[in-house]
C-alpha cells in the first residue's frame, strides 16, 4: 500500500506516523519550492511532535504526489483547500484518483463541506471521504488509543479506508455513512472549542457540561436541517471529540479562546506567539456555518426555521461585536438559548 499525504502540518505528521505504523510508503507533499520555507519535517523528517522513518519520502511535486499513493489524503487548512484543487486539476488523471480529506472545517466564503469543493472541482463523488473523530498529535504519538471515523458517499469506500488506516487497540475506526453530517459535526467541534475556551478563561468551567448538551442539540437540529442524519451529532464527529477540542489543553480552539478573554483583546501581536491564529479553525467556521445557515432559512418556512445560538456567539465574539469581558456572560446565555430549541 503506497500513502501519498498533501500537507505536512502537525496533523499531516501525525497521519504520517498512524500510516507508518501499519508499514506502509508514504510521499508528503509541501507546497514551498523556497528551501528557506521548507518545513522542519520536509527537511529533517521531524518536528517537534514525531520522528519518521525512511518509509517517509518528501516532495514538492503534485504530479509526482498524486501519482504515487493508492490513497491520496488531503490535510492542510480548509480555507486553502480550493485554491490547492486548483493546482491539482492540472494534474492528469486526477479526478480517477481515491482522497481522503483529513481536516475539518468549511468554506467561509460560499459555506461549502469540504468534500463538495473536491467535487466542485472535478473529482468524482464516490471516490471522496472524511477521516475525522478525536485525538491530538500529542496523545496520539504517545501510544494513546483512540476512535475515529471515516465516512464516504460511497459505504464500500469508507469500509475499504477503514480496513487500510485502522490499527487495532491504537486507532480503532468505524465507518459512517453520513458524510453530511459528519464533516459539518466535525467543523462545528472547532467552534464549540472557542466558546468552551470563552468560558473557561471567564472562569465558567462548570458550563461546559451544558454546553456539550445545548451544543449537541444545535448542531442535530441543523445536521438535519441540510440534509444529514440528526443523530451524527452524537457521534465521533461532534460529541465523541469535545474532550479533546473542549477539554484538552492541546486545543488550539480552546487556547484561543481562553486568550482573547484573558489578554481582553483580538489583537493578533498579543495572541499569535501562543497558539498560530491561522490555524484555528474555529473562527472561519463559526462564519462558515451561519453562511450555511442563512442559505437554508431563506427558503425554509417559518415553521422550519433553525437557530445556532452558540456558533452565532462565537463568530460576534471574534470579530468583535461583544465585549471580552462580558463574552463569558454571553456564551452562557446562548448556551440557555440553545437548551430551548
């Protein structure tokens, strides 16, 4: 089995070391031709998370990239994933090709799944997947188990991928075949993290007991709503990963959270040496989400009509439209907000 990996961030590394494990070859790709921009892991096979074997090979060609792996798995930002299919629909054969997109976030800009952008952009649906659920670089390469899911348009795909990642009493990997709901579960876990970090740098840790329940209750009202299945909200995707995104200090939602309470400021100068705003995928998403939202309510009934009011909290919060010192207040009383849905 040949692995090729696009990204080589810290999850890109942390899906590198989980394939190595199962013996397979693994090509990384990285964007930068720049040697000064080369990542540590691109130069050193290492970062500060993992040490890879020789089993890992690097390059800068998609070409040589896409046409190495059996599987193709996709981890870099999600707001950078369409312009990364841009360049990858100049490679022949692409569209034949089997991905997984491992990351979870939507589009801000148009409130697409991720999946829906590698379709929009040619690739064909039965041959896309998700690979999401908890765990975090640092547990995972310190032997930690976990569970995880993968989900297709196609449930044979997803089998097929679980049969091929999965690491028995290490990764345990079910399969789902609600890829709707599970790649909006997966994003929204990075908003409820921001909120989880609001409420803990207000020093309202004892809320994040309800707002795992109002969370879980939101986001199966709108799972349902966009056409997937309310009950993955209660899944792997979504609940089965608040310990690490709510939880967990290694959560980068959650740490930024915490900081823009605790510093009383969105300044990026007094928030970026702690936790790299960029890849908090949290903040996009809460606008991501509500873009989806507003897409939905403006052809629903009045009947029909569904409310965030945690991811709308979110996404006043970090933009500013609520004062940080009183943002643990607010969280609290959309968390009530969303109890009575």
């Amino acid at each position: 089995m040949k692995i090729s990996i696009l990204g080589t961030g810290r999850w890109a590394s942390c899906i590198a070391y989980c394939m190595e494990q199962n013996n397979y070859d693994i090509l990384m790709w990285e964007r930068s031709h720049d040697d000064r921009e080369e990542s540590n892991l691109f130069k050193t096979h290492a970062n500060q998370y993992v040490r890879l074997s020789n089993k890992v090979s690097f390059t800068h060609s998609l070409d040589d990239a896409l046409n190495f792996g059996d599987i193709v798995i996709i981890s870099i930002l999600s707001q950078k994933l369409d312009n990364l299919m841009q360049s990858v629909k100049k490679v022949k054969g692409y569209e034949d090709k089997k991905y997984c997109i491992c990351m979870k976030g939507i589009e801000a800009a148009t409130g697409r799944r991720l999946s829906e952008i590698l379709m929009d952009n040619g690739v064909k649906k039965h041959n896309i997947a998700v690979w999401v659920g908890p765990g975090h670089v640092q547990s995972i390469t310190a032997g930690k188990p976990t569970n995880m899911v993968v989900s297709a348009y196609e449930r044979a795909y997803s089998k097929e991928l679980v049969k091929i990642f999965e690491k028995k009493n290490f990764m345990d990997i079910y399969s789902s075949k609600d890829i709707i709901g599970t790649e909006y579960a997966a994003a929204a876990k990075n908003v409820y993290g921001i909120a989880a970090g609001v409420l803990e740098g207000s020093g309202f840790e004892q809320k994040k007991g309800p707002l795992m329940v109002a969370a879980v209750k939101e986001m199966s009202k709108f799972i349902d709503a966009v056409g997937g299945d309310k009950e993955t909200a209660e899944g792997l995707a979504l609940l089965g990963d608040f310990q690490a995104t709510l939880f967990d200090q290694n959560s980068k939602n959650l740490t930024y959270g915490k900081l823009i309470v605790r510093a009383a400021s969105l300044d990026r100068n007094k928030i970026q040496p702690f936790v790299d705003i960029e890849s908090v995928e949290g903040i996009m998403t809460s606008k991501a989400l509500l873009k989806r939202l507003g897409a939905y309510n403006k052809i629903a009934n009045d009947d029909s009509q569904v409310q965030m009011p945690i991811t709308e909290a979110v996404n006043k919060i970090v933009n500013g439209g609520v004062n940080l010192g009183q943002s643990g207040d607010y969280v609290c009383k959309k968390i009530t907000e969303a109890l009575n849905l």
